[in-house]
C-alpha cells in the first residue's frame, strides 16, 4: 500500500510538471517548497493494549505543485513529519508483556530510540483573500492520505509495536504570503492535519487503535513558473457616432360617431406613431365648429355634440415626441340624430280631429324637431278594418293632414314633412275585416333613423 501511494504521488507530480512545462507562458502554475516545525499529539492507544506515549516536537519537510487560479489556488503538496518519543505509559497491557516474554507491562515503559514519521499526499483547496497588494492572508482545506509509521522499541530490543497503514488524512491551513518579485513569493503557514481511526496489532497479537494528529508552522518560497502577463495597451478612445437626426412622429387621421346631444371618447394615439418610439402623447387640441372637445384623464379625447346640431363636424391635433417634433391629425365626427320616436296620434272613431291627448303628442314631436335641427320627418296615416277600404284610404290622408297643420302650426315647415295615407293596409293590432281596433285609428310621426 504504501508502494502505491509513493507511486501515486510521484505519478501526480509528473503530470503537474508536464503541464507547468506546457503552460509556462501563462504564468499559473507554481512550485513551492515548506520546512518548519511539527507538534504531533501525544497518542493515546485504545483497546485491549491502551497507553499514552509522550512525543518531543519535531521537524516537517515537503513540498507542492499547484495552479493559481486567483483568488483560489490548487496544489499537491507532499510533506513528511518526524516526531521522536520521550516515553510511553501503559495503562493495560492486554498480554503483551507475556506475548514478549516478559512480565506485564504497566505504568512508565523504557522505550529504546523510538520515533512517529507521517508522509502525506494532499490536495489542498486554498483562498487568497484580497486584502492589501503585497500582503497576501489565505484560508484552506485539504483531503489526502497518510502514511503513519509507528515504531515501538522496548528498551531491551523488543518490538512492541509496528504499523506504516494508510488512512484517510485531512487537513486545515492558513497562513499569508508576500510576493518579492515577479516569480518569487515567500510564505508563512500554519497546518493541522488529522487521519481517521486506525487499527493496530500490538505484540503481533494484540488490538489497538490509534488517531494520528499534529500541528505544524512552515515557511516556505513559492516559484510561479512563466511571467507576469505584460498589460494590453488600453485601444485608443473612439469618438461615438453622432446620433442620427429625429425623426417627427406621425398622426393619422380619426374618425368617429354620435348621436346629437351625447358625447364619445376618441384614442386619437391609437394610430399614431414615432419612428424612435418615443411618443410622449397629445400636445394641442383645436377646436370644433359645433361640439365641444376636451382631453380626458385617461389620455383619450373627449367631443360632446351639440343637441341641435346633426351633420359632420371636425377638430384638429398635435402630437410631440420627447425631442420636441410634433404632428397634426385631423378628427372628423359624424353627428347623427339620436334615436326619436316614433310618436303615435291615435283617434276617435270615424274621426280626423285631434284630442288633447292627441295634441300634446304632436307637440312633443315638434319639439324634438326643434332641438334636434331634424331635417325632415315623416307623418303617415292609418285606419282600422271597420269600414270600406277605399273610404278608409281617405280617412287616413285626413287624419295626416290634420298632424301636418298641426306641426305647421307649432312651427314645423311644411316642406320638412313628407305626409303619406295607407288606409287598413298597415295595422297596428291584426283583425278581422270589420272590427274596430282604436290602436290602429294611429298617425305615425316618424323621425330618421340614426346615420340615414
């Protein structure tokens, strides 16, 4: 085992190296040398053969092989630790004492020249931390394996215990370091290194278990293989192109519309455009000959039609971008009569006078063409199916005129009013021949419909 770690370490430097060599002129790659003190925890063996031994501190030597990637670094680093024993203590001896010969082993034990060497392979894991150029603290962590040589030699020869085994090994550091030139960084560190629990064979014959731990303080030189990597020369500034010139924003025109006396919104942005997108909304608005306009909160415009107005009517306006360019649109709005009547003069029988009721009917529809400025209406006769068709004819074209001089009178022109008669052709309730239905002894006054 311990064959074959040598030969995985040797093998893992080999290949760092080829690749320093390949990659010198980066300036990543690093070699370090480490020397330096070791204190490795006096071992406490536990099992059937426990005792403490007592260890003097002792030297650490090694090396490693890494990459910079700043501000972490990776590296193979390979150290050996030699600690010598002043002394052991048993405190049970399992039978070892007997398993050697002797009588059992208790209490301060007489070792002969006896020493504890750790070899390590470790892959380090190491942080630069930023903080003052040239003045460089690091933290880190590494994973690895040890090999730990334990050799136990009583004071008359005999061999109590022997063990080189291969255990995981783990390990913490920090430090810092300061570079003294462009290759050449000098370093002061600190490592505490500890291996998972190992079992022994004591007297060749006897368990025991053992942990290996150590702290170390190290100096070392780090070389930084290639050089510093020359700066670029900073490109030349070049001047920004002129920003090309603004383009004015463009208005459609718009078209709407409504029933005379109301109102309705108009989005005038909905089909304008700017060419940079930078619309900032609507400048001015003008004025229309009969409705009133206004700007709505919600960005919208607002035109209110004139109740006596039916027609087309028209606005102008403007639209900014943000640099100031504007546009002009124009807004034509159809003005239609609203939704007006019919009204309905019903009749006595056999009869073409007006009642009151009949009166007041024909006012209001008078009135209606005065506040809607309506510019012809419609005033059409009917009769039920009581008498003869062709005297019933007759009796519908009296019963119209009797509403045209009516409106006339109130102030309707005559050439505003188209009169027509239909006799019983066009009732308002369906009969037989014969009956007398009074919704259907009707003039109809009859307004156009909206958009006619």
């Amino acid at each position: 085992m311990k064959k074959n770690l040598l030969l995985l370490a040797s093998t893992s430097f080999l290949c760092l190296g080829s690749a320093v060599g390949a990659q010198e002129q980066d300036g990543n790659f690093y070699g370090a040398i480490r020397a330096g003190i070791n204190w490795a925890h006096d071992e406490a063996l536990e099992g059937n053969f426990a005792s403490k031994d007592e260890r003097d501190l002792g030297l650490v030597l090694g090396g490693a092989i890494g990459y910079d990637f700043k501000p972490m670094r990776l590296e193979l680093e390979f150290m050996q630790r030699r600690n010598d024993l002043d002394g052991l203590t048993v405190r049970s001896d399992g039978g070892a004492g007997a398993a050697l010969g002797l009588g059992p082993l208790s209490g301060p034990t007489a070792l002969a020249d006896t020493n504890v060497n750790a070899s390590t392979i470790m892959a380090n894991f190491i942080y630069d931390v930023p903080v003052v150029k040239g003045f460089q603290p690091y933290l880190g962590a590494g994973i690895g394996v040890a090999i730990v040589d334990l050799d136990y030699r009583l004071a008359g020869g005999q061999d109590l215990l022997r063990s080189n085994d291969a255990e995981p090994a783990f390990q913490a550091l920090a430090g810092f370091s300061s570079q003294l030139s462009d290759h050449w960084t000098a370093e002061v560190g600190y490592r505490f290194l500890t291996t998972a629990q190992s079992r022994l064979l004591v007297a060749d014959a006897i368990d025991a278990q053992a942990k290996y731990k150590s702290h170390s303080v190290l100096v070392g030189l780090r070389y930084a293989f290639g050089g510093p990597k020359k700066a670029q020369a900073a490109p030349a500034p070049v001047a920004a192109p002129a920003p090309p010139p603004n383009r004015a924003p463009r208005a459609e025109n718009d078209r709407a519309r409504v029933e005379a006396g109301n109102s309705v919104m108009i989005d005038v942005l909905a089909n304008d455009r700017d060419p940079e997108g930078r619309l900032a909304g609507i400048a001015t608005i003008g004025e229309a000959q009969y409705g009133k306009v206004s700007r709505d909160p919600s960005g919208a415009v607002r035109y209110t039609a004139d109740p006596k107005y039916v027609g087309r009517d028209r606005f102008t306006y403007t639209v900014q971008d943000q640099d100031g360019s504007v546009a002009t649109a124009t807004v034509d709005v159809d003005v239609l009569s609203p939704e007006i009547g019919p009204f309905i003069v019903f009749f006595d029988f056999d009869s073409a006078t007006l009642a009151p009721e009949a009166e007041r009917i024909v006012r209001d529809a008078a009135d209606a063409f005065k506040k809607y400025g309506v510019v012809r209406i419609e005033v059409v006769g009917h009769t039920d199916r009581s008498g003869a068709a062709k005297y019933n004819q007759g009796l519908s074209q009296r019963r119209a005129a009797s509403v045209e001089k009516a409106l006339a009178e109130l102030g309707v022109p005559s050439d505003s009013v188209l009169s027509a008669a239909r006799g019983e052709s066009d009732p308002l309730v369906q009969t037989d021949d014969g009956v007398r239905e009074p919704q259907n002894r009707r003039v109809e006054i009859l307004f156009p419909k909206p958009g006619s």
